[in-house]
C-alpha cells in the first residue's frame, strides 16, 4: 500500500516562533514573549526564573521572529510553489484573547487568521492549526497561575468555541496542545506554571496536566458539535527510549520512561489514565484534582487522531557514574555509540522514526500525523544568498524512507508528513536563527540583523520533487 493519493505533505511552524507581530493588531503580552536569547532563556522557559515582564537590555527573538504578520502572502506564494498539501500553524491566544480572560475575541485578531487561511484554501492548502503551542496569556499566568488553576478550562474553552465558529469551513484539522508532555519538563513554556519552593513538583505539575486535558477533551467535544467535519488530534514529542542494554533492570527503565512520555497521550487516545499512572500517584500520595464529570469527559471525547514531532530516539538506563548524556529535544538522553549527531548534539535516527510509529500505532491504534521532524543546522548562504543544505536533504531523505516503510509494510495508517521550520524560523530551545530547519532561507541572525528576505534553498527543489511524486523520489539530483 503506497502513501495515499490524498498524504497531506507539508511544512510546520509556530505562532511564537514564526509570527512576529508581538505588539500589532492588539495582541496582549504571552509567556512566549519573555525567552529572551542568551544565557538566561533556559532557566526562563524551565520556570526556574520568574521573568514577568520584558526587560531593557534583552533580546526576545520572538517579538519579531520573522515577520510572518506581514509576510503572509509571500510566504504561503512559496509554499505553494512547493506544492503543499498543508501547512501547520498556531494560534498566539493572545491575539483573539489579549489577557485571556476576556468575554469578546479581538477582531483584528480573528481577521489576521482568516485571512491567512482563505489565502491557503486559494492554494488548495489544508490549514493544521495548532491551537496553543506553549503560548499562554501572561494576565492568566500572573493573575490565575497558568494551568494549574482551574479557570482557565474555561478561558480556553472561550477560545475554542471562538475559534471552531469563526473558522467553520476554513480549518478542518486541529491539535489541542503541541507536546503536552513538555510541560512537565518545561513548566514555564509549557503551561505558564511555577513550581514554588517547597512544593511537591509532581503535584504542581499533574495538576496542569489533568487541566489541559480536561481542556483538550472539551475542545474535541465542542469541535465535534460545531462541526462534524472536524479532525482533532494530540500532539506529543515523540522518540521512543531504547534500553542500554539487555540487563533486565535497564529494559525496565526504558519501559518506565516511555510511559513517562506517553501517559498523558494514553489519556488523550484511550479516554483514561493508565493504571501504571494511578499508581504512581498513590505511592507518591499524589492527588488529581478531577470534579465531577472528568472521567466521563476524557473517555467520550478521544482524539481523532495522534500527531508528534520525531528527532530522535533515546536511550536510558540505570545511572552509573560517568554516564555520557547527549542533548535532544528537552528531554537529555545517555549518548547511542551507534547514531552521528547534529551540530546541536541531537542524535540522528531515521529507522527510530519507523520504530516510533509502531509504538504509537500499536498502543493507539489511530491514524498518526508527523507534525515536526527535520534537521537544525547551519547554513552558509553563498553571495546570492543560496544554500547548498545536502546535509538536510540527507537527513530528511533517510527519514521519509523510514516513514513509507511504517506505512507499506507495517501498515500503519499515516495521514501527513509536515516537516519542522519549513522556513527559517526562531529556535525554541536556544532563541537562535542560526539553527535553521527550512527550505527557504531568511536573512536574519541570532541578534536581530537583516533584511527579512526569503531565499529558496536547493532543498526546496528537492522537496518540491517529493511531495510531486508522493514519496516516490527521493533523490537528490
Ligand atoms: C519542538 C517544538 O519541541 O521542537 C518546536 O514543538 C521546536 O517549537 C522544535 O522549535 C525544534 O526545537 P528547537 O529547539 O531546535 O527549536
């Protein structure tokens, strides 16, 4: 079975990372607005730094980004010459809802993505609208405490129905929360919590999990009633944790910690926590804080479909002194002696794609979406501002050929490939422009230089070759 006539092929982006705008159309201040590029960002979107409000003498790559506020139509010219099926989004809530907690949308902020959207059905593009990726109002974080409080179910709610209406017809695919397992590492970013000192972290934490995922179940609920016709999914980072080794005690901790990724996607999928999870709480002696009629919610409300970003796998086991970690995707892993890694460390494994979507296919059993994979590297444009990326062409080469394995011989139901950064865009983990994913390349650098201008890289032809013959070629000639 090849990759269906109708494979959503595309790019990835995110509002925070690619929008701009910070201060037009009415936009309130978020969470996303306060990383600031350099030495203090980490501690920042960790949450081990309160930073309420931007600072004279920071840069915050975000605040302009790439302009994509007033690039729209240029940008999506380019996606279409590259003849996607799709193109991923999000929405800054703070644009439709400046402080959040609001009972009236912001129109000019409504018109913003209706406009974006009917210039994408003009291209025949499917919108896939991520509606937050970590992007949180700051008024809910400083005045309700970000998600751990139970309010915002229902700003986000607002936000939803707001949303669903307004876009009836337009949008058709939707993820609730872009990696909702990275709150739990970066509380910040993630949810807009603060862990305080000397409370239990476990308990902050779970407490704004059950909260978007209560907010998650209601939004497929509402969508489902708005319209029918929609399609809404989960949205985890995914790489499956490989044992070190055959010792029982590390094969263990490999299965521990692919639950520790995947509990909150078992609820999202399968309508309930797990009983691993519940018993992890009652040991720890760990509390929810589910009101009546939360269960039934998360068990009639599954998603239609799971999506996840893909960089690597990893690998675990019991911690020994002098154990080599290597850096990923939030998540640190013990260093794999048999993959090649990025300039930014992240280890390279196009067969842990298909193995990925096996785990995911096997423990779900619903149609799966690749939302973000790709390969952040340097770029060294010549004098005309072309860049030669066989690098990237490689890399994402060997991981469609992984990923149409996972479809024609696993049998694995895949709806979409949308590659991360499909223009250069702000990284979230380190501020820079200079770890660039895209297939176009836009002159701006770590400090805020440049002219904007979009440039096509020889991957965007390769690309382009790709998506023309779904999947079929892949070569890079
Ligand atoms: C994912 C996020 O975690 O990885 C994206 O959803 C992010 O927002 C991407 O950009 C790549 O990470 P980074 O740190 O290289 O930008």
């Amino acid at each position: 079975m090849p990759l269906s006539k109708d494979f959503l092929w595309g790019g990835a982006t995110a509002a925070n990372q690619y929008e701009g705008g910070w201060d037009q159309g009415g936009r309130g201040l978020a969470n996303v607005d306060l990383a600031p590029h350099g030495p203090r960002r980490e501690a920042i979107i960790l949450g081990l730094e309160k930073h309420l409000q931007p600072e004279e003498g920071l840069f915050y790559p975000g605040h302009e980004a790439i302009d994509f506020y007033n690039h729209w139509q240029e940008d999506i010219a380019l996606f279409a010459q590259m003849g996607f099926k799709t193109f991923r989004m999000s929405i800054a809530w703070s644009r439709i809802f400046p402080k959040g907690d609001e009972t009236q949308p912001n129109e000019e902020g409504l018109m913003f993505y209706e406009k974006v959207f009917k210039e994408l059905r003009k291209y025949d593009i499917e919108p896939l609208v991520t509606i937050t990726h970590f992007d949180i109002p700051m008024h809910l974080v400083t005045e309700y405490g970000g998600w751990r409080n139970r309010k915002l179910v229902d700003f986000y709610e607002n936000l939803v129905t707001v949303l669903f209406t307004r876009y009836k017809g337009l949008v058709k695919y939707w993820l609730t929360f872009n990696e909702i397992n990275v709150l739990l590492h970066a509380p910040f970013m993630g949810a807009g919590v603060y862990i305080e000192e000397g409370e239990n972290r476990d308990q902050g934490l779970f407490t704004a999990a059950h909260h978007e995922l209560v907010a998650s179940a209601l939004a497929t609920k509402i969508g489902h009633q708005i319209d029918p016709e929609n399609k809404i999914g989960c949205m985890v980072a995914a790489g499956d944790y490989y044992p070190w080794d055959s010792k029982p005690e590390n094969v263990r901790e490999a299965l521990d910690k692919n639950r520790e990724n995947l509990f909150l996607i078992d609820v999202q999928a399968r309508g309930k926590y797990p009983n691993y999870f519940l018993k992890q709480l009652e040991r720890e002696g760990l509390t929810l804080p589910i009101l009546e009629g939360d269960e039934e919610l998360l068990a009639q409300n599954t998603v239609d479909f799971v999506s996840f970003s893909y960089y690597s796998s990893r690998v675990t086991k019991v911690q020994e002194e002098g154990d080599e970690e290597t850096s990923g995707n939030i998540f640190a892993s013990v260093k794999n002696p048999y993959l090649k890694a990025s300039e930014w460390g992240w280890q390279i494994d196009p067969v842990g794609l298909r193995t990925t979507m096996n785990t995911l296919y096997d423990r779900y059993q619903k149609p799966l979406f690749i939302v973000e994979n790709g390969l952040g590297a340097i770029d060294k444009p010549d004098e005309t501002g072309y860049v030669a990326d066989d690098y990237r062409i490689a890399y994402m080469a060997e991981h469609i050929a992984e990923m149409i394995k996972a479809v024609e011989l696993d049998g694995i139901e895949l709806l979409g490939y949308t590659s991360w950064g499909c223009i250069d865009l702000v990284s979230a983990g380190t501020g820079e422009m200079s770890k660039r994913y895209g297939f176009i390349y836009v002159d701006r650098d770590d400090q805020g230089n440049g002219t904007l201008k979009r440039t096509p890289k020889k991957s965007f032809d390769w690309y382009k070759k790709v998506i023309a013959s779904n999947g079929q070629d892949l070569s890079n000639s």
